[in-house]
C-alpha cells in the first residue's frame, strides 16, 4: 500500500474512532437529557398520552387537564386563572414550566417513584395510569381578598404584592403579585400561540410574569422599626423606656438631616418606645439606631431571616419557589467605620435596606407566634391519583428563633397598639385583636413612595390566626394606610375560611 493510501486510511479510523467514542458518550451521559429534553416530539407526546394530575385549594381544582382529539391527549387548563399564576405556574408544552406545576412535575405527571404501586396496579387492572394531585395550603378566600384589594386598591397602584402566613405553621394562605397573567394561553397546545402569549408577557414594562411577592426586594420604610426595637428591647430598652426624639435630626458626621411624616409626630425631646412605634417617631428610630450600632442591628436583622440565600417556599421538604434575600446593606464609610448618618437612615428601613413582602410576612408571624418563626410552606398534601393515599402531609417547622416570648409580647403589645391608636388604625376588624406596622418607603426623588403594611391577628385566646404583608409599590399619599385596609381584609378573610386555618 503507497503512503497516500496508507494515510486516507489512518485517517479514516481516527474519524471512526472518535465517531464511535462519540456514539458512547452519547449513549452513556447524554441519553436521559436527550430523552427528557423539551425538543423532543416523543417525549411530549408520552408525557401528555398520561393525564397529569391536579393542583387544588380548599377542595377547588386550580389546574386540571382535560381530554382532546389531538396528539397531545390532554390539554392544561387553569380554572383559577390570573388569580394563582404566581402560586401555581404552568405548564406549557415547549417552554419551561414555573411554579408548583415544575416544583411537582414528577408527581403530577405521574412518573415519581413514590407512584410506583399505582403504576403497577394499573398494569393488572388495565386502568389508565394517571398523575397524583397537590393540594395547597392557601386559602380560598384569603386569596381572593388579596387579589382583589390589590387590583382595585384605592391609590390606583399598579404593582404590588400581598403574602398571608399562619404563625403557628408557616402555611401560605394567600400569595398574590400584581399585575399578574392568565397562564391558559401559555399551557395551549399551538405552540406559536403559546409563544406569541410568553413574548407578550415577557415584553410588558411592568413586568406581569415576576413574583414580586417573593422576588421583589424593596426599601421596606418604617416596617423594619419593629426589627430595631426588638434589638432595643433585647438590649435592655421596655416599652416604657424614654428615647431621644425630637421635630429633627441630623448625625454629628453629617448626611441628610431625619424629619417625621409630619411636625405633629414626636417634636419633644423624648417620648417612650411605645409611642415612637405607635405614632412612627422616625428621629426616635434614627437615634435608637444608632444606640444599637450596626452590627447589633444587621444581626438582629439576620436572626429575622435577611440574607438567607436559600429559602424556599413550595414543598416542606427540598425545592420550592426561590426567595430573593433581604439586605440591609453594609452601613459603613468607606474605611470600615461605622457611618452614623446612614445608621440612622438604615434604622428607619432607607438607605440600603431591601425587604421581601415574604419577609415582611415572617418577621410580624413571629411576633404573634411567640418569638417562633415558622418555616413556610404551600404544598399541604400529596394524593394518589385516585386519592386513597396520602404520600405526604406537612408537618409544620420552625425555621428559627429571632427573639424570646417575651420579647416578642412587648413587639406584639407595641404593633397592636400601632392599630388601636397609631397608624394602622385601617387593618382593624371585628372579633379579633389586631397588630401592625405600616411603612412609607422612599422610591427615588422622581416617584412616589411605597406603602407597606405588617400585622397578624390574634383570636379572642390569644392565638394567632393569621400574619400579613401588603405592599403598594409607588402608591404615594395614603399608601401605607391602603395597604393596612387591604391587610385587614386578608386576615379578616382568611380566619372565615376553615380551609385557611
């Protein structure tokens, strides 16, 4: 054989070598994304041959899917609409699936291994294999008090989000974004209408498709005076204890000088805890702020749950809607030290503060549940697919401690006394002792402040039923006092539904 001859052939059985390598490669770590992949026809086809099972609230199927003559056997329907998309997600058929819909894809379409038995039986009785169903923890009612306050809030905001917990479980009974979207086109088997509908979304500036709920961070204004005074307290500080104050304020190193929401608030030179809570005192805050000092404040800050990197909400167990952290920034000068001024602003929820409404949520659920702060959680229970089975059932858990029982009686003493007397007259409601905090939030010199509003409320025993936050993004004048109406009627809401309890 000449040399050309010989060197064709060499490499000819390179090309072969490396092809072969290749076809192994692919065979050993490539197939399952190759067969699983979203590109892939047979894939689809299988997945939708099985009827996927249903999400439900309080006895009411929220996605359900219904026979078609098509392909694709089954189509995705979402009877609950805009009302849940930012709970429940959906599940489309060539783009990605969001919400409990991804977070519970293997029990839904009934492929988990925990539905192994009920695949098997099906085989011997010849009986369709289905999905299982997830039932929720959210309350019916409470969710539409939400998302009905929210979408036609007084102040004609539109963006905002409303979180209700129980503080003695951590179960989500409302969670709502605005604006929000109808997740039905998204889940329809055209899929250029399908994508014509995600592009739509994905388009809008004021951004329907994102969880403002759990993703937004935002100045939380004079809600974060709660997590200054339980350090207050715990430094030695009652709700009786006489604080600096005054009509004004301004730190020895210089920055912007502190003013209250109007001059009638605080002008003497102390006033009590108490009344800097109640009324809002925000020169009492800055001062007590910077009697704390700032790594006393962010620890304590921390204990309530800012910068946890890995919450979840979803499941009890692993996985869940992703929690975007709370900061409350670095609160220093640049050479490390302690900058006074932006203390002082920190310890009025400005500066660098951010908060989540979730946060909002936990931090005044551990007030009313003792100092206990629960892990939350939305999936309540796992069915089988003709529900005989329970597979799982949540089993409630404190997440953390971030103050004592009596810490936390004083806070709760404090907030309720903010709506018996204060400024979050607006959350009160009939039968029940309610507490809570509002907070107006600087947005930027050239738009109008949020308006934020925490609280919870108690039973005629002391129990707490239910815990809240609203926020009403660039909301303006009166806008802490509109999110504590629509806070009132949530909690109100959710203590009338059994379901929500």
């Amino acid at each position: 054989m000449n040399a050309p001859l010989r060197r064709v052939g060499v490499v000819a059985m390179v090309l072969f070598g490396l092809l072969f390598a290749n076809l192994n490669w692919v065979q050993a770590y490539k197939a399952d994304e190759y067969r699983t992949s979203d590109y892939n026809g047979r894939v689809q086809v299988a997945e939708y041959d099985r009827k996927r099972g249903n999400i439900e609230a309080g006895g009411t199927a929220l996605a359900t899917s219904q026979a078609t003559d098509g392909n694709l056997k089954y189509l995705r329907t979402y009877p609950g609409g805009a009302e849940y998309a930012h709970v429940i997600g959906y599940k489309p058929v060539n783009l990605g699936d969001t919400g409990i819909e991804r977070l519970e894809n293997d029990f839904l379409a009934g492929t988990s291994d925990q539905l192994i038995a009920d695949r098997v039986k099906d085989m011997f009785t010849g009986d369709e294999s289905g999905g299982g169903n997830v039932l929720l923890s959210i309350s019916k009612n409470a969710q539409k008090a939400a998302y009905d306050g929210l979408r036609n809030n007084n102040n004609g905001v539109k963006r905002g989000a409303a979180v209700a917990l129980d503080p003695r479980t951590g179960a989500v009974q409302a969670l709502v974004s605005m604006p929000s979207f109808d997740p039905n086109p998204l889940a329809s088997h055209d899929t250029s209408e399908a994508s014509a509908a995600y592009n739509k979304y994905e388009q809008d500036p004021a951004g329907p498709l994102k969880n403002r709920a759990l993703a937004e961070v935002l100045p939380p204004g004079s809600t974060f005076k709660m997590v200054v005074a339980a350090a207050a307290l715990e430094d030695g500080v009652t709700p009786q204890t006489r604080i600096p104050a005054g009509s004004s304020w301004r730190a020895s190193t210089g920055g912007n000088t502190i003013t209250n929401a109007v001059p009638s608030i605080c002008p003497q030179s102390e006033v009590t805890l108490m009344t800097a809570v109640t009324d809002s005192c925000n020169t009492g805050f800055a001062q007590l702020g910077v009697r704390i000092g700032a790594e006393a404040l962010k620890e304590k800050a921390r204990q309530f749950g800012f910068d946890q990197e890995d919450l979840t909400v979803g499941h009890l167990g692993e996985g869940g809607h992703r929690v975007a952290p709370s900061r409350t920034g670095d609160i220093q000068n640049p050479d490390g030290g302690t900058d006074e001024a932006a203390l002082g602003q920190s310890a009025i929820g400005q500066r660098d503060v951010r908060m989540t409404p979730l946060q909002g949520a936990l931090i005044s659920a551990a007030v009313a549940n003792g100092g206990a702060q629960m892990r939350p959680y939305l999936v309540q229970q796992l069915l089988a697919p003709d529900r005989t089975t329970d597979y799982y059932t949540a089993r409630p858990r404190e997440l953390r401690q971030p103050v004592s029982s009596k810490v936390a009686g004083d806070l709760r003493d404090m907030m309720v006394n903010v709506v018996r007397e204060g400024t979050g007259r607006n959350a009160a409601f009939d039968g029940y002792t309610v507490g809570g905090k509002t907070g107006t939030a600087q947005s930027g010199p050239q738009n109008a402040d949020h308006g934020w509003f925490i609280g919870f409320a108690l039973d005629s025993k002391g129990t707490p039923v239910s815990a809240v936050c609203v926020v009403l993004e660039e909301a303006g004048s009166g806008g802490s006092a509109e999110a504590a109406r629509i806070a009132g009627r949530i909690m109100r809401a959710a203590v009338s539904d059994s379901g929500g309890r």
